[in-house]
C-alpha cells in the first residue's frame, strides 16, 4: 500500500474497528494514535417499547428511517412484542423516507422502497427530495440513532409537520482522560489528523473543550495545522457545526474509504475547501 501517510500522526477518535484502523494508518506509513472520543452505545429498550407501542397506536402520515441499525433495532422489538406484521401493514399504508443505503437495503429486504431518500447519503440530501411533497399537518415519525438532529427536526417544524422522535441507541460519553489526551494532540499540534466516525465523537470533544476553556484553541489548530476527517457527508455536518470548516471526507461513507481520501489529501498536500463541502452547508 502507498506510503501516502509516511511521518503524519493520525488520531483515531471512533471506538468501533479502531484496531483494524490503526491497521490501515500505519500501513500507509502514518503513526495511529487511539483516542476514543465516544463511550458505550447501548439499546435502549425502554424507548423501543414506548415507540413501537405509539407506532402502532397512532400511525404516523410518514416513517423517516435514517439508520440501518435504529431500522433494525426498531423491528426486532416489534417482532418481539409480537406486533411486526401489524407494522408492516402500517408502513404498506403510509409514506416511507430513508437516509443513507444501509437503511434503504433495510427497508429493501422486508420488501419497502422508499417513496423519499437522500441522493448523497445526507440529511439536507434528504430533506431536498422532500420537494414534491407537502408535510403540513402530518404526523411524522423520526428514526434517529442515539443522537439528536436538531437542524432535521427545525426543518420538519417550519414545514408543518408533527414530529415524533425516536433513538433507539444512547450514547455514554468516553472517559475524561481519552478526551484530555485528545484536546492536548489537537492543541499542541502533536497529530496531523483527527478521524471522526460519528457525530457524538466531535460533540464531545468540543463539549470538553468548551469546559477547559479551550475551543478556540481547538479551532486555530483545525483551521491550519490538524486536519478534521469524516466517515462521511452526515458526520462532516456535525463537525461543520462545531465551527470546523477544513474538513476531508469520501464519497462513500465507509471508514476504509476515509483513510484513502486521507491519504490522498496528504499526498497532494491540497486545501479542502472543495471536497465536498457544499452539500453539507
């Protein structure tokens, strides 16, 4: 594998394949830094059963899907209060929307297309092919993961829409240390890059960084010195509201896609203003 990453230090703030991450870093030549950024994610059973319960109470006028694993987590508590055909009948009779083709092949293997989905695998690509339709008045149901998406639900507000949140998953934020380590690389300029695999990972770095007084700090560092790297256009949205705007991601939102943009970017040592950062504004 080129040695695109010889002599950059890379930190590695996702939890999840860090290892196998760390694989690819250093066989580009780069030096892998583990700083976890997010804590545990675990179902939320308590929440499932309310939302199902309400799914099927009250039938929401559309069903917004914008994870593979929340559409998952939704159905396999269904199928197991005994009410899945029961939510399969319903969504045969209402409006379906999908962000991101993990969640369209989910849909796709219970036999539903989607009547709205995204184009570029983000929420605003999401919200786009919502232009034929007319949201006033009608009960929406929001699938969300185990984070909130303000700017989505504002948008459903100013349409009109009623909205009900669901997050199957909740996120435990990560040890005060890894955050300290992680604020102190970025700070002094000790990492060349910072990878990002969810929006939380960021929050909770500018989170802590907020407490320590630090924030501005951290956006000096990012805007000339630290590269911010996404997974993809949904997360390089958190990390754009954070205030960061140098931001590398790929097309194809899969994290052994996003270290061989990295590797690009360091090859050819370019700005990334242009690498997609219009369709996430």
């Amino acid at each position: 594998m080129a040695q695109r990453m010889a002599g950059k230090r890379v930190a590695l703030a996702g939890p999840r394949k860090a290892d196998e991450m760390a694989l690819l870093v250093a066989k580009m030549g780069g030096e892998p830094v583990q700083r976890p950024a997010q804590g545990t994610v675990f179902l939320d059973d308590i929440e499932l059963r309310n939302a199902v319960v309400s799914w099927v109470k009250q039938p929401p006028d559309w069903n917004i899907f914008t994870t593979g694993m929340g559409l998952d987590a939704l159905f396999d508590m269904a199928e197991d209060m005994g009410v899945a055909e029961q939510i399969m009948e319903l969504l045969q009779s209402s409006n379906i929307a999908a962000r991101g083709y993990k969640t369209v092949n989910g849909l796709k293997k219970r036999g539903f297309i989607p009547d709205v989905r995204d184009e570029d695998g983000s929420l605003d690509g999401l919200t786009r092919a919502f232009a034929p339709y007319d949201l006033k008045g009608k009960e929406v149901l929001l699938q969300l993961h185990g984070d909130p998406t303000p700017r989505l639900v504002k948008w459903l507000d100013e349409q009109g829409a009623v909205t009900r949140q669901v997050l199957p998953y909740k996120h435990i934020p990560p040890e005060e240390a890894n955050l300290q380590a992680l604020l102190a690389d970025i700070v002094s300029r000790n990492v060349d890059a910072v990878t990002f695999t969810s929006g939380p990972q960021i929050r909770f770095l500018c989170q802590y960084a907020r407490e320590q007084k630090q924030m501005e700090d951290v956006l000096e560092a990012f805007r000339h010195d630290v590269i911010a790297v996404s997974v993809g256009k949904v997360t390089a949205q958190s990390i754009l509201e954070e205030g960061i705007e140098r931001i590398v991601f790929p097309v194809e939102e899969r994290m052994g896609a996003m270290m061989v943009e990295l590797g690009r970017y360091f090859e050819h040592s370019a700005s990334v203003h242009g690498y997609g950062l219009e369709v996430v504004n």
